[in-house]
C-alpha cells in the first residue's frame, strides 16, 4: 500500500479543514509547495494537492503552485474545481500525474469519458460521501445518490481509480470508515484511494486489510501534520507484511 501525503491549499496556505467545514481550518504551512517537498524528501512517491479555493468557484486556482512542483521534481495528483475538459488539459499540462473529477464526475459524466480518452490513465474520480451518500461543491451539497452505485457508474465512464473519501472521518482523527471503503472497492475492478480519518498506525493497518479488495493506496493529512506518526512510520507501516 501507497501512502499518499495530502497539501490541501486555500488562500497560498496549506491548511487543513475538520469535515470539509471552512469555517474549521488550520493553516499548517505559509508555503505549500515547500511542504510537499518536505513530503517528498520523506518518502512520499506521491502528492494530493486539493485546490480548497477552486473547490468552491469552480475553476483552478493554484495553477502556479503546480508549476512549481513540477520545477522541484515532485510528482502530484490535483482534485478540487475541475469541471472542463479545458481545466483537465491545463492540470496536465502543469506536469500533474492524476487529474481528480469530483462534483464534475456527478455534474457531466461526460467530462469523465472525455478526459479518460485524452487521459486514460490519469483521469481518477474523487468520491466525497457523507453517511454513504455523494456530496458535492467542496462538500456542501448531499446528493440522494449512493456512493457506492456511483463508483460502479464512474468506472463505466472510464475512470482509472476512485478516491473515496468519508466526510465524517476527514479531519476527525477517529480512524477511516473501513466499511464503506470495502464496499467502494468490492464495487469495482479499478484500483481504489482510501481518504479520510486516518490517525494512527493502526489505522493503516486496517486499511491494507483492504488490499485484497482492491484499495492500494490511503491518503493522509491531518495526522501527519500533528504528528501523530511520521510520514515514514507511515510508509513502513503500510509496506508490512
């Protein structure tokens, strides 16, 4: 299993949110993109930048960020405001490894079959779910659609991977929802990120019981900024076994 350390950035600042609540931020970093290569020289293969701004207008926001991530040689994924084909195209071209549909996935699933054949292996479909359900526009809005039936649909559409994240774990150092992350991954054959809660080593260790299953990679943020563990401890963690 991959650990992927995340950078959400709101503002230039690299921050953290409590359930995708703005109003619950921390700002970790005055320099984002110092962060991730801290990550980086820590292990991290992979970066999760989220474009909190971008999240809630609906356009990226953190272009020259990524630009300069490329420049230090920092590999990254991008999720966070991208609802065009033209905003897919300009991601990549800022050197990014992984386009992230969200609210566009649910909004114009035809962006996702769009991208996939521009992108097909780069195009990956972030699904925020709160209580099972699809939440879109930064988390703001709780659809009626269940989470994992849309995974079903996204991999339909052509995605290379979901990213499941649980809303009520994210930010809330309690542990990943293991549950419905097995039953996003059992859903599909496409490989699966799990995001959201984790806290501990253990939860880790829980996570990688989802190998088999399909879920190859956990994203974490909170913990590693509080220092609940490092981002080593994290990595050897998950390669146990």
């Amino acid at each position: 299993m991959r650990i992927v350390p995340a950078v959400d950035i709101r503002g230039g600042l690299c921050v953290n949110l409590v359930q995708g609540d703005y109003a619950q931020e921390t700002v970790f970093s005055n320099d984002p993109v110092t962060q991730a290569v801290q990550w980086r020289d820590q292990g991290g293969e992979l970066i999760h930048i989220v474009d909190l701004d971008g999240a809630l207008e609906g356009r990226l926001c953190v272009r020259e960020a990524l630009e300069s991530l490329t420049a230090a040689g920092v590999p990254f994924e991008v999720g966070g405001g991208i609802r065009a084909i033209e905003t897919v195209q300009a991601v990549m071209d800022t050197g990014a490894a992984r386009v992230i549909l969200g609210t566009a996935a649910f909004t114009n699933p035809s962006l996702v079959e769009e991208a996939a054949k521009a992108y097909p292996e780069a195009t990956v479909v972030g699904i925020d779910a709160k209580a099972g359900m699809v939440a879109l526009h930064g988390w703001k809005t709780v659809t009626d659609t269940d989470a994992v039936a849309f995974a079903r649909t996204m991999e339909q559409a052509g995605a290379s991977r979901i990213i499941y994240t649980d809303i009520l774990s994210d930010g809330m150092m309690k542990g990943p929802n293991i549950e419905t992350t097995r039953a996003i991954a059992e859903a599909v054959t496409i490989p699966v990120t799990a995001s959201g809660g984790v806290s501990t080593l253990d939860d880790i260790r829980n996570l990688r019981q989802l190998e088999s299953a399909g879920v190859d990679e956990a994203i974490v943020g909170r913990a590693l900024y509080l220092g609940a563990f490092t981002l080593g401890e994290a990595i050897q963690t998950a390669r146990e076994g």
